[in-house]
C-alpha cells in the first residue's frame, strides 16, 4: 500500500515539474514511481511524453512502445510511436506503427497525416500523396495535412503547388507553428524572395526569437545580396544562442565572400570546434588555410582534409563534397587520398565527363600516367568537348615527343574554347619544343 501511495506521489511530483518545464527532474520522478509499478501504461506513456519535450525521440519511441505493450488496443499510443520514430529518422519502421494505428482505428487521421511526412522523407512522394486524400476524407480542414504535403511538393521543386498548401494550412490554423516560415520557405523557393522576406518578419512579429526563422531570413537576406542586413539576423542568432554552428557558419560565408579571409578562418575554426561533423566547414577552413598559406596553414589544412576524407568516405557521401575533397586534397599536395576520393566520385557518377576527368588528374599528379590518360579518353568519350581532358593528352604528347598528335589535342580544345588561357600557354609550349626539335635536328 505503501509503495502504491509513493510511486502517485511521484508521478504527481512528475506533473508538477513537467508543466514547468522541469524535463529532467520530471524524468526522475516518473521512473521512480515506475520502478515501485511498472505496469502502469499511463505512466509509461508520460514518460515519453517527458522524454519528447527534452527532444530524446529514439527514448521517447521506447517509452510509448513499452505504454502500448500495456495497453496494446490504443491508436494513438501507437501514432506516438511512430512519430517519435520519424522524429529520430527511423523512417520506416514509423511507417509500420502508423499503419498498426489505422488497424486499430481506421478513423484515426492522424496516422495518415504523419505517413506524408514519413513517405515524402523516404522519397515515395506517390505514397505521400495518397496519404494525404485519405486523410483530407477524414478531416477536409487539417492543416498539418496540408502542410506535410508542402514538404513532399518542395521536395520535387513543385513550389507554386507548394504555397497553395502552406496558404491553406495558414488559413486553417493561423497557430501552426512556423506556417509563415514554411510559406516564406516556399515562396523563395518560387523565386519570389521579397514576398518570402515579408513573410519571415510576420513570423518573427510573432516570435521574435526563434532562431531558425533568424537563420532562414539571413540566408534569404544573402541571396537577395543584403548581406549587411543579413549578418545582422546571424548575430542575433548568436545573441540568444551563442554556440550556435550554424550561425558562426554563415557569418563565416559572409566574410568570405568580402574577402575577409582572416575572419572567414577565424568562423569556420570555430565551426569546426563546436561540432566537428558540420557539412562543408572542414572544406572550406582547408580552402581557406591552403589560400592563405601561413607558415602553419598547410599543415592545419592536411589535417582537416585527412580527417574529412576518413569521415566522408565512410559512407554513401555525396558527389559535390567529393569533387571538392578531390580538388583541395589535390590543392594541398595529397595526392593518394585525391585518388581515393576521385575514384569514390567516378564509381559514383560513372556516366560524368567531369567525374573522370578529375580522376584523370589526380592520377596523374600520383605517377600514374597510363591510367590517368585512359581516364581522359574516358572523359572525352562522355563529352567529346571535354577541353581539360584534350589539355592533358596534348601534354602528355607534348611531353613524350608526339609533335602530331600534340597539335591534334590542341587544335580540337582551341577549337572549342579559342580563348582559353591554359590552351595559349601550351600551345607556345608546342611551338617552343617543336623549333628546338628542328634546331637539334639541322645540328
């Protein structure tokens, strides 16, 4: 009896603190009460609600599952599984406690609306279609149907159809958090930036300090070229949250494209601090220290593309962060992992002239010349107008003393860019070998 009456004194303790935004202290109390009695669904399920708040979804998703363990009948415990799940981007298997939920209650809407978020995420925007008219039978007005679809739409670049969903979302329900966001989102995706720019500051009227609408308004601020208005958001961003990476990034962009390399280095080294995995700012740092060339820049620079390298190619990683690994690896002189990043990029993209044409170089610079020029006749197989590969075999010939098939490469690149600087270089390197060669030979 005892036990009884001190695990409700715990979870009332737990509502207390929950409902002052106490998530940890609210966590405690709930599983003190659930260590006196663990068979109580409902606390379970409070537990993941606590859990949700403080943003542990994977957590959360166990807490919920481990509620409907005990209560195995009850939707929208199921619906609070999945979406837990699909917060903590375990896409699939949200899907399959989505549709455990429309088993148990085939009116419950909500486990259509979260499956066109699950669908879209997943790239199965048919399926996310579908899901969003079953769940406009159940409830015509919902608005976070409208606005799930909004995110498959943009995802498939369709943004007029896009701001038609998010201004009926907003019509629906003026409260859904960040719906001028969303639709200051779409309209810039559209091209209409002044019209996205109004809306944001509508957003921020409404709440003037949330960081991602800062963000989102800086950004669309540097694309629309106001870049001092645009550092002003960042910084704000900064003053409500300090070590904010995402902010430290773009002020590092800003000052970069002002040539203020100094103070580009100074973000990005900070960026790189604070979270060490943050896409693209280990890149561009080592760009930067390469292009400064300091006494210790070229060592730093090493350093942090050795460590991109090891993390990037770990994986799946996309072409672009490859084909700019492959170059500033090449830039700074470490020609073996180039290779390794140029071949990662050319079995990734194996039907692009440029992909190869990269491997052609970084092969190359590494001594391997046989396969560095099979790589540029690959290119030039992919594109016939590919001028760097004909740049690199008309050396190549040029240097092994092939005069004819030298001036053939170089005749066909000028051909194609009659202006290119590196073609006239060469071509006066041509000239220059072939008049030594007719002196050596009237000797």
């Amino acid at each position: 009896m005892n036990d009884w009456y001190d695990a409700e004194q715990h979870v009332e303790r737990a509502h207390e603190l929950y409902e002052a935004g106490k998530w940890e202290e609210a966590e405690s109390e709930l599983r003190r009460a659930l260590a006196l009695n663990p068979y109580q669904a409902e606390w379970q399920f409070n537990l993941g609600l606590t859990l949700e708040a403080s943003g542990r979804f994977g957590e959360a998703a166990d807490a919920f599952r481990q509620s409907f363990d005990l209560s195995p009948q009850d939707a929208p415990t199921a619906v609070m599984v999945g979406l837990n799940l699909l917060r903590a981007d375990h896409l699939a298997e949200s899907v399959t406690w989505f549709e455990q939920a429309e088993k148990l209650d085939a009116t419950n809407v909500d486990s259509f609306v979260h499956r066109i978020e699950a669908f879209a995420r997943l790239d199965q925007h048919d399926q996310a279609e579908v899901m969003f008219y079953l769940a406009m039978q159940l409830k015509p007005d919902s608005a976070e149907a409208y606005l799930n679809l909004a995110g498959s739409l943009m995802d498939r670049d369709m943004n007029e159809r896009a701001v038609s969903c998010l201004r009926e979302a907003a019509r629906l329900d003026p409260e859904l958090p960040r719906v001028q966001a969303r639709l200051a989102e779409a309209y810039a995706a559209a091209g209409r930036h002044e019209r996205a720019r109004q809306l944001y500051l509508l957003e921020l009227r409404a709440n003037p300090g949330d960081a991602e609408t800062l963000l989102d308004l800086g950004c669309l601020l540097m694309d629309m070229n106001r870049m001092g208005e645009a550092s002003e958001k960042f910084r704000r961003v900064l003053e409500l949250e300090p070590d904010h990476a995402e902010a430290h990034f773009h002020l590092g962009d800003l000052a970069q494209r002002e040539r203020r390399t100094d103070d580009a280095i100074v973000r990005f080294d900070l960026v790189v601090r604070l979270e060490p995995g943050y896409p693209e700012a280990r890149r561009r740092l080592a760009a930067l220290l390469t292009e400064r060339g300091g006494p210790e820049d070229a060592e730093r620079a090493a350093a942090l593309l050795r460590r991109e390298a090891t993390d990037l190619l770990k994986g799946t990683p996309d072409p672009d962060a490859l084909r700019d690994l492959a170059t500033l690896l090449l830039d700074a002189g470490l020609v073996a992992e180039a290779v390794e990043a140029a071949e990662r990029l050319s079995e990734a993209t194996p039907e692009a002239a440029e992909s190869r044409q990269l491997l052609s170089v970084a092969l190359l610079h590494a001594g391997q010349r046989a396969r560095g020029l099979g790589e540029a006749r690959r290119a030039l197989r992919l594109d016939p107008r590919c001028v760097p590969a004909m740049h690199n075999l008309a050396l190549a010939c040029l240097q092994d003393r092939r005069y004819r098939h030298a001036r053939y490469w170089l005749r066909e690149a000028r051909r194609v860019a009659p202006d290119d600087h590196s073609l006239r270089r060469l071509r006066l390197s041509y000239l220059f070998s072939r008049l030594a060669a007719v002196v050596l030979s009237l000797r």
